[in-house]
C-alpha cells in the first residue's frame, strides 16, 4: 500500500510503466480498493492487473450492474521501454491511452461505481503476485 485517495465518480488515472518480465498467472500493477479484491462496489476503482504470460493490461473499474467491467487494449507493452499510460472514466465511458494512442474504450459507464469512503492504493496488491516491473509518476484526479 502506497497510500490513500478519496475516490470519484468520474477520475483520470495516469502513470509510467516499465514491464521487465511477463510471468504465470495474473500480476497485479494497480488497485484502488475500499475494502477487498473484488465483489462489490469500490473494490475497483480502478484496478490494473496484466494478464499471465504477457504485458498486455486487463483494466477494471466498477459500474452500474457489474463490478469488474473495464477495457482490455489488445497491444502488449513493450518489455524494458517506458510506456505513459492513461485511464480515463467520465461522460459514460472508460478510455485507455498508451503514449497518447487511444487504445481501447467502452461505453458502459453511464454509471460508474464508487465509494465515498478512502480508498487504499497499492502497487501490487495483496490479492495477486505482483507484475515484474516499475511504475512511476502516478497520477489520480477527480473530474466532474
């Protein structure tokens, strides 16, 4: 745990990632939670895992009807090169850019899921091993 946020409806999420390795089995990079891994709401606020055996980025933030709806970019980062990475939910939709690329979008978020109370922020969580790899220059602000 790195810290806490008051989280938002409606937020942007940047930070720098840099993936070294691409083990077995889900690896957590991000999770903004108010209690536990999943299930409910604020347990996803966002949460950023890479799926097993490579660098792609499975992205989830809660919703309306489903807390584990996100977006999942089909591009894999690049080992060992610094990609600027941006998640954005507001005006009904989660977008995700890579270096300034849009990279993936869904329209699901009419409305998104959050709770008032703080959330924790772990780099790597509890839940899952941890994604090989740093992170850096990370962001999170509240939009309307």
């Amino acid at each position: 745990k790195i810290g806490t946020i008051r989280p938002s409806r409606n937020y942007q999420l940047t930070f720098n990632i840099r993936p070294t390795g691409a083990p077995a089995h889900w690896r957590s990079v991000l999770h903004f939670t108010t209690g536990g891994n999943h299930g409910r709401k604020g347990t996803r606020i966002p949460g950023i895992w890479f799926f097993s055996r490579t660098t792609r980025l499975h992205i989830r933030s809660g919703r309306a009807g489903n807390h584990n709806d996100g977006c999942d970019p089909a591009q894999q980062l690049a080992r060992h090169r610094t990609t600027r990475v941006k998640v954005r939910v507001a005006g009904g939709q989660m977008k995700v850019w890579y270096n300034g690329r849009l990279v993936c979008r869904s329209n699901n978020y009419r409305s998104p899921t959050y709770d008032s109370r703080p959330a924790k922020v772990y780099v790597g969580d509890p839940w899952y091993h941890n994604g090989q790899g740093t992170v850096s220059k990370l962001v999170y602000q509240k939009l309307r």
